[in-house]
C-alpha cells in the first residue's frame, strides 16, 4: 500500500505513557490516568492513527481508591496485553495499594477487581512466553523481573533485576518482548522531562545478561530543537503486514523557556529492525509532528463540538476528580440538562467536587456552555473551570458578591489567587442563564460572558503557562470543567448545564525564536 501523511500526536492531550497490543486487524491502546475517574482509558484503533475511546478499565469505586490523592498521584503508567482470548491490563496505584491486575473478556469491559501484586516499583509490565510462563516487570533502578501466577498475583519466582539501563537517571517503563530467538527490554530512562529517552537491550535469556544496543538511545529528543520534545515511555507493536510500530509519550511545549500545558501526549513513530539484531526508530531516532504511514484507513467522523447532555450517559470524555460523586451530578433530573449540585469542597481541595471535566487537546479552541444557577451565598459558585491542580487554576462563573448576582473572573496560580474581574448580573438574566466561554490559543485562555454565544463580553485573561507542567509541577495536562461549589457547605440549588462545546479552532503557526 502506498504510504500516506499522518498527524503527530495520534492521541492529543493529556494521555501519557501509552501501552498497545494488537488482536488481528484491530489495535487497542491504554495510558496512565493519575488522580482522574474511571481510570486507565482504554482506545481502540485499526491503523494506528485513528484512536477512538471506548471505555476506561477502573469504573467502580472498589476497583481504586482515589481519596486524599495527590495531584500527579494514582494511576500510573499501565500495560495491556492479550493472552488466549483475554484482555490484560497491569498498573500501580500510587495510593498506597501498589500494583495490580485487572482483566477482561473485552477491551470496553467490563474490567475485573483488581488482583495484587507484591512486587516493588512502579510502571509494571506483563509478558507471556510461549511455555505459558508470565513474567512481571517493574521499574525499580531498572526492570526488576519475576514470574507469577497471572491469576492469583502470586510470586513464583522472586524479583530480580535484570538490567540496569544505560546510565540515564529514573530507569523505569520497562516491557519485556521476544522476537525470534531474542528478548529485548526496552527502558525509559531520562526521567520524564526533556532528557526523556528510549533505550533497549536483548539476551538469549529473559533473565540476561542484556547487551545494550551500541545506538542507545533509540528515541530522543534531548538537546535536539524540535516542536516535539521529551519523547520516551514507549511500547511496541507490529501489524498484520510484517511492519513495526512504536507508540511512545512526548510534549509539544510552547514559548520560551519552553513549557507544555497540554500534558504529555501519545505520540507513533515507524520502526524497523536492522543488521544488528536492534530497531531504527523513525528518523534515525528522531520523529516529526507529520510522519508516513501504509496502515492508514479513511479518518472517522469528528466528534460533535456540542454535547447536548440528552444521553443517559456521559460521553467518554469526561472525567471526574478522584470519583464519581455520584450525588452531586445527574442527566435525568432535569432531561437534556447536566445538574450539578455543588458540595462543600472546592476547587482548591484534593478532594471531590461536584466537577466534570475533559481533556484540552488542542493549543487553539473554543470552550463555552450555558448555566443557569441562583447563588444564595456569596459563597456558593459554578462555572467553567481550566484546571492544572488544585493550586493552578483559572475559573469563570457565577455567585453573589455584597448579596448580588455577579459573574467572576478568579485566577489562581500557587499561593496567590485574585478575582481579577467582576460583571453584574441582574436577576433576570441569572434566572435565565448566561452563556460563559474560554477561548484558548498557544499562549493565552480568554474568559467572556454573554447572554448568547453571538453577544459575549471579555472578562479578561490568563496566560497558559502558568498551568503548565514546568510551573504547576507534577505530570497530567490541561483540564476544561464544569464545576458547583458551596465553598464550606453544599449549595442550596442546583447548577444546570444546558450544553457544552468543544471548538477545535485554526492555530496560528508558532513563533520562531
């Protein structure tokens, strides 16, 4: 087939550390989910390019317990495989619990209770040699290695470690593979930052001893002037017609010094093995946002930029913090509306809220949606949220201010947080709902208010880097939400979403520098 050009990231936004497996024709992908619920999402494609959603492994609350986590804690760095017509998935819960096992007969679920394993590290890997043996591989200074029972997470063999890596510091994401007479280990070393790198070793043995390939790194892009950076965490897949493929992490940042706001995202590259037993990646260890692929189907339908909320449930994309909380949100009680009825936590809490929220995937967009909420507290709150953690965040909405109805523009950025604006809002018009946006492009979030989407008014601005990894710290990305708050107590009444939209907008090129 005739290759064709694809688009870098192949899944934007905040989706790091991918793991894929392929059963015949079709691919399925999962990456970490840290303090979010349902954890562990879970794509599916059938080129490799196209990745649609098609539900998340952890979905009920005794699955995972997310409460009191930290932001960048959680779930972290899973694998998938598959193994005589089941669904594997293994990752840690930072939460105390270590790692786990969930499996299922298909890859949308429903998942099982997690199984637990007692080995050491994090960012565990199973592989299931042709005898039937399972090995499990976590990084702890290296790949740390043993044999378990797949089914009872029981030790067979006690951990050992088999490679070290290359010298890079944070060894870790290790996955363990055979090709023909060989097992190959492929490390993340670098830590994951902008010394991210790909390196990998083979044995005759699944024990060792490895020999490094001499052109370690495979992938990086370290010191290497790139719109990708921080390229590493990577897994391999090969296709039906015989070609190899590497799904890796990696960040677009923006500005200067360089930060990223979207997260870490995932990222396909061509692979191809070579004379000396080891791979080529890409462009002699280098990718590029606009690669070529012979796998490519025709593109699936572009999700609607409006959700009406008339379904009986969410749509996949959106996630919430730490949990469901099923009380505080519903779509049947007032059909075609999202309700939120706000709790006592906030937005600065590591908690729960009443919050509902997806991804930012894109630099240059359009958030907007219609509320309808009657504060009676100059304590009580809702609105549209653009969120990094709990101590960096941007929110416009609705309360009272002096016991009138106003709307709010609040930044918060580490310890200071301000309401650098403030529009009144008369009673009618909070009765009958405003319309509140955020129009986002590389540098910049602008918050507007209106009564219809073709009358808004500027409230002001904040600048994206301040929600970025390299400020806010930790590893997620970018997250838009709708949110309620009684700030202390529960509000008295509901907050009603009438709809929410997602427009993808033209990006202006980047500056050089």
């Amino acid at each position: 087939m005739t290759a064709k050009p694809y688009q870098n990231p192949v899944i934007a936004g905040f989706h790091p550390d991918p793991s894929v497996c392929r059963v015949g024709n079709d691919y399925y992908l999962v990456c970490s989910s840290f303090e979010y619920f349902p954890g562990i999402p879970v794509f599916h494609s059938h080129d490799l390019v196209h990745w649609t959603p098609i539900g998340s492994c952890l979905t009920r609350a005794e699955q995972m317990s997310l409460d009191g986590c930290p932001a960048s804690g959680g779930i972290w760095a899973p694998t998938i495989r598959h193994h005589r017509g089941e669904f594997f998935v293994t990752s840690t819960n930072t939460q105390g619990q270590g790692n786990f096992i969930v499996r299922a007969s298909h890859p949308a679920g429903p998942w099982s209770n997690p199984v637990w394993v007692e080995q050491p590290g994090i960012d565990p890997s199973l592989f299931f040699d042709d005898d039937g043996t399972v090995f499990y591989t976590t990084g702890d200074g290296g790949a740390l290695q043993s044999i378990i029972d797949v089914d009872t997470g029981k030790l067979l063999r006690e951990p050992v470690r088999v490679w070290s890596g290359t010298g890079g510091q944070y060894p870790e994401g290790p996955h363990l593979l055979r090709r023909g007479p060989w097992y190959y280990m492929l490390l993340a070393e670098g830590g994951t930052e902008h010394g991210h790198m790909v390196t990998m070793a083979r044995s005759p043995s699944p024990w060792g001893p490895f020999e490094a390939c001499s052109r370690n790194p495979l992938l990086t892009h370290r010191s290497w002037k790139s719109p990708i950076q921080m390229t590493g965490h990577a897994d391999i897949v090969e296709a039906p017609d015989g070609s190899a493929w590497m799904v890796f992490l990696a960040t677009r940042p923006n500005g200067y010094p360089p930060c990223c706001h979207l997260g870490r995202e995932t990222f396909l590259a061509p692979m191809r093995w070579v004379d000396d037993g080891f791979p080529v990646v890409g462009n002699d260890g280098r990718v590029a946002l606009q690669m070529e692929s012979s796998l490519l189907r025709p593109s699936p339908t572009r999700a609607p930029v409006r959700d009406d909320f008339n379904g009986p449930e969410l749509a996949l994309v959106w996630n919430f913090l730490r949990g469901s909380a099923s009380d505080t949100w519903s779509l049947v009680e007032r059909p075609g509306w999202l309700r939120l009825r706000g709790n006592a936590k906030t937005l600065d809490d590591a908690a729960t809220p009443a919050w509902v929220g997806r991804r930012q995937q894109h630099f240059a967009v359009a958030i907007r949606t219609r509320l309808q909420f009657c504060a009676t507290t100059d304590g009580e709150e809702a609105g549209l949220v653009v969120r990094m953690n709990e101590t960096h965040h941007y929110e416009i909405f609705v309360t009272r201010r002096a016991g009138e109805p106003c709307v709010v523009l609040r930044r918060r950025i580490g310890s200071l947080a301000a309401e650098t604006a403030r529009q009144p809002l008369g009673a009618q018009a909070q009765a009958a709902g405003v319309v509140l946006a955020v129009t986002a492009d590389r540098d910049t979030y602008t918050f507007s208010v209106g009564s219809e989407v073709e009358r808004l008014i500027s409230l002001g601005s904040g600048e994206s880097r301040y929600l970025s990894t390299e400020v806010a710290g930790g590893f997620t990305g970018v997250y838009v939400a709708l949110y309620a708050t009684g700030s202390g107590a529960p509000c008295r009444g509901p907050a009603d979403f009438d709809w929410f939209d997602y427009e993808v907008l033209e990006e202006a090129a980047p500056a050089a520098r």
